[in-house]
C-alpha cells in the first residue's frame, strides 16, 4: 500500500548540536590528553592539573550533550500516513488506536516580562486509546500539513 503523504523531518536544532558538540567533544578530548602527557616541573603541577580537570569536566558535559542530542536526531524519524494506520519511524499506529489528534501553540515567556514571547512553536498531538500520547513540534516537522493529512485521513477511516 502506498503512503498518502510522507514527512521527513527539518533541519533541527538537535542536529546543529550534535555536530557542535561532537568537534567541541573531541577537541576537548584532545586537549586533555595534552595537558596530561605535558611534562613540566613542580611549580606548574597544580596549574597543570586543575586545567586537565577542567578540560575533563567539559569534555564530559559536551561527550553528554552529543551523546542525547544524536539520540534524540535518531528519534525523529518520518511520519508516513496511509489510509488505515499512520507509521512514526518504525512503528506503525492504525486509526483504531487513535483517539484524538489536536494541535497546540507552545509559547516560551520571558521571565522578566511575561508579555513577551521569546520563543513559540506548534505542538501536534496524537493521543492513543491506551494512554500513550505521540508529540510532534514545529522544530522538527511541518506540523500543520502533518496535521491536515491525518486529521483527512481519520476522518475518512471513520466513515468507513
């Protein structure tokens, strides 16, 4: 059966920090080997040993950083809509498991000013019989066209 539309996600930002952190990572990484193989004499031992701290610490914070930001580019996989059940990734949710979709405006407020919007995006909601909700942002998918597609495609497996 061919898919009625398909989906792939946008260029996130996950993606950018991905890549952002696995060179930071690396060089990091790099330098802290560095500073350890450095011979120097007596009076430069703290100084040397608190920057291979220092380079140790970020080095695990941005290995991290990559670490679930690649997890999470992984996560984002294409939707497919076919005319009984809709795929996300590898897994497959027909329309009898489905009990809601909706979409909703995410707006990120500043603290100082709550009337001014720093940051907003579209949330697209596909809510399951058994409790499980699926959630797709504007960040990493054209929701509204996601959202058109499905709701048609639901729409029409009910008047079945």
């Amino acid at each position: 059966m061919d898919p009625i539309a398909v989906f792939e996600p946008v260029y996130s930002s996950n993606s950018f920090w991905l890549y952002t952190g696995l060179v930071l990572s690396l060089l990091l990484w790099i330098g802290f080997a560095a500073v350890l193989a450095q011979k120097s004499d007596r009076s430069q031992y703290q100084r040397r040993m608190l920057l291979a701290l220092l380079l140790f610490l970020a080095g695990i914070t941005f290995s991290g950083m990559t670490l679930f930001s690649g997890w999470a580019v992984l996560r984002t996989g294409k939707v497919s809509i076919y005319a009984d059940y809709m795929e996300h990734g590898s897994k497959r949710y027909g329309y009898d498991q489905i009990q809601q979709v909706y979409m909703q405006d995410d707006r990120q407020t500043s603290m100082i000013n709550p009337n001014l919007v720093k940051k907003q995006s579209q949330l697209l909601f596909v809510e399951l019989k058994a409790g499980k909700l699926i959630v797709f942002s504007s960040e990493d998918y054209e929701t509204s066209r996601i959202f058109d597609a499905v709701r048609n495609a639901f729409e029409a497996y009910r008047k079945q």
